[in-house]
C-alpha cells in the first residue's frame, strides 16, 4: 500500500498516507513526514510570491534611475584602485559597473523589502499552525503527555546516574546532541552568509588608511554592493546542496543494496537451501537511518528560505521543488531501499521546534539588520525624502573623495 500511494514519484500531486505511515512504521518516523508535508504545503504561497516578486523584478529593472546615473554620469567618474597600483590594479570608470548595478536592483528594490516582511509573518504563522497540527495528530495517535510518562519511568535511573551527558530519557538525550549537532552545523552552513551580509566591507578602510589583517587588505564588496553578493552565495549553497543531496540519497541505496544483493545471490549458489526467508532478503538492505539527517537538512533549508530571503526571493521557490522531490525520495528509500525500522513512539517533532522558533526569530532580525545596513533601500528613502523624490543625484550623494595625497590623481 504505501509503495503504491506514497513511495512514486508520480503521484507527486496526493497527500500523504500519514496513518498507514504510523501503522508500519511508528509514530516518530510519522510525525517526520507529516512535518515535511506540512512544511512543503506551506511553502507554496511563499514560492509563489517569491516568484512574482522576481518577476516584477525583472520587469521593472530597466527603470532603476540609479542604474541610468551609474550608466550615464559614471563614465565621467574616476574610481581609485581596488589595490595599489604597483599591483596592478588601474584606475577605472564607475561606468563600468553599469551591468552590474542593473542586476543588483533584482534583488535590492522596494518589492524585495516587502517580500522579506512577507516571509518573517509566514514563517510566525507556520509554527503557530504547526503546533495546532502536532496537538492534533498527538490527539488521534494517543500519544499526548508521552514523554511525561517516559520520564517518570525513567526517573528513578535517573537519580542513580545523573552525569554531564547521562540523560534521564532517550528523549531528552537525542534533544541535546541535535541541538548541539546543529549549532555546529548551522556555523558550518551560514558562516560566510553571515560574513556577506553583515561584516564585508564595512572595516576596510579607504585610500591611504586601509585596515590590513596580517598585513592582508580586509576585502570589499563589488561594484554593486554586497546584496549581489550575497545572493549569488545563497543560490550556489542552496541549491548546490540540495541537488548534491538528493542524488547521494538517491544512488548511494541503491548501488550499495546492488553490492550486497551480489554477495547473497552468489552464497545462495553455493548453498544447498536455495529457499531463503523474505525477511532474511529484506536484512541485505541498507540499515535504516535515523531521522537527524533528514531533520537537519530540512532546517538548514527553512533557514534559507527564512534568513536571507531578502537577498534571494527564489530560495523558497527552489525549496519547494526540492521537497516534492524529497518526500518521494524519502518514501521510496523507506520502502523499498532500507530495513524497516525499529517502531517508537513520539508525541511532537521534539527539540526540532524549538530550533525552528530560534531560527525564525533569527530571521526576523536578519532581514531586518539587511534592509537597513546592507540593502540601499535605505539610504535612497531617507534621501527621497530630505533631497530629491526622484533620487536624482543620489550617486554623486553616496561617494566620496579620497583624501588628498593618498593617490596618484583625483579619485572617488
């Protein structure tokens, strides 16, 4: 039944069998699914209005007024070297970065900035109606106050060797390594994210006072700024991992259950009983897995989706391809590429949520710290309403001179 109306890729359109998932294979395994479903329906209204907004970015991009000024009055405005001119590095004009300025505006305009307000509400409501899901699903199951009674059973124990890491429940114990596991992870994933956005160009200095690290240069950001940047580096991270993952989750089971299938035909042969059990065929499969490293490469996803979105309105549009994939994946190697696991019971998703509450408070505060310091949405608000609606003039507003005797000529 569930390799038929769940573990294909062609009935990629249906809901999910929750309750036949619970009945073969457990509630946590079920609790798991039905999280990434949820998950996966939810974000259809956030991929589809990341899309319109890339869309109408893309349409409207030839009527950027900064775009025309870099275009236009850049030619006749000289930029000082990127680094000394005994290195190579020449004087050039602002005009070059004309291509550059254009494409930025896909990313940084006043429809990004109320997709990133969009996505920190979407992502308060997906947990709030999360929870009344769990509640629900824990009602029907029966499995409400579960681990107030696991943790009874276990206190006694728990009185003779409470230890730094002897917990009193499995429960408690898989939730402290997941979340040390992810903290570790989430440095790993958003470090050089974090880097972009926030810290990139904001201590290097100018001409003749550049800070150096180790007598090295601190770097700058483009000729666009850092949110083109940024962008680019979300698009390569997420959407690089996902495709990696999913074809490692994918062939791995299957080229390794191939090598093991050889070496039992070939013992069969050899053996006089060639009638062997199913249940001893089904034990050559891969062994399952437990359920952190679906978890946690579903978290790094929302923490995408979520943090940057700002820089990246696709990402929840790629993340919701890449669910419709999963689940099936998922599916098909429970079924038919892994043993069935050991049955548990769970009442919630456990110490998943609370690192989901985490990251989107984390979210709320990124987007915000990138519209007002890294995106130019800023800057050119406060100087339509002090200098000039139209923002004529903005960029000779924005640059400065280099101090005098610092370069060879004249130069912003």
């Amino acid at each position: 039944i569930l390799r038929k109306y769940w573990g294909r890729f062609s009935i990629w359109y249906k809901y999910q069998p929750i309750e036949n998932i619970r009945l073969y294979f457990g509630e946590k395994v079920a609790i798991y699914f039905a999280w990434l479903g949820f998950y996966t329906a939810w974000l259809l209204p956030a991929a589809t209005m990341g899309f319109l907004v890339f869309i109408y970015s893309i349409l409207t991009m030839n009527q950027n007024p900064i775009a025309h000024q870099v275009c236009n009055e850049g030619k006749h405005m000289v930029m000082c070297p990127r680094c000394p001119v005994k290195a190579g590095c020449k004087y050039w004009n602002l005009s070059n970065a004309c291509g550059k300025t254009k494409l930025a505006y896909i990313v940084d305009n006043p429809s990004t900035v109320f997709y990133s307000v969009f996505i920190c509400f979407w992502a308060v409501f997906f947990l709030e109606f999360w929870k009344r899901k769990e509640v629900t699903l824990a009602h029907q199951w029966d499995t409400l106050g579960f681990e107030e009674e696991e943790l009874k059973r276990f206190f006694l124990f728990a009185l003779l060797i409470h230890l730094l890491e002897l917990h009193r429940t499995q429960t408690e114990y898989e939730d402290q390594l997941t979340f040390k596991v992810f903290c570790f992870q989430f440095a790993n994933f958003y470090g050089s994210i974090f880097y972009i956005a926030f810290f990139k160009g904001r201590f290097d200095g100018y001409p003749g006072h550049y800070n150096k690290v180790f007598g090295v240069r601190l770097a700058s950001c483009g000729t666009a700024g850092c949110l083109p940047e940024l962008s680019q580096q979300l698009a390569i991270i997420m959407i690089g991992k996902q495709m990696i993952g999913n074809a490692k989750e994918f062939l791995i089971p299957i080229v390794k259950n191939y090598l093991r299938k050889r070496k039992v035909t070939s013992a069969k042969a050899n053996s006089n009983d060639s009638l062997v059990p199913r249940w001893e065929e089904d034990y050559t499969l891969e062994p399952d897995e437990p359920l952190f490293g679906e978890y946690l490469e579903m978290i790094i996803q929302y923490g995408f989706t979520t943090i940057f979105v700002v820089a990246f309105p696709l990402a929840p549009f790629f993340a919701l391809l890449n669910n419709w994939l999963e689940i099936r994946l998922d599916a098909s190697k429970y079924v038919t590429q892994s043993r069935r696991p050991v049955a548990y019971k769970a009442e919630d998703i456990g110490v998943w949520f609370t690192i989901l509450n985490v990251v989107t408070r984390i979210a709320v505060l990124c987007n915000a710290f990138i519209i007002a310091f890294t995106s130019e949405f800023m800057p050119k608000l406060l100087y339509q309403y002090t200098v000039d609606p139209s923002l004529e003039g903005y960029l000779n507003y924005t640059l400065s001179w280099a101090p005098e005797g610092t370069t060879e000529r004249p130069c912003r």
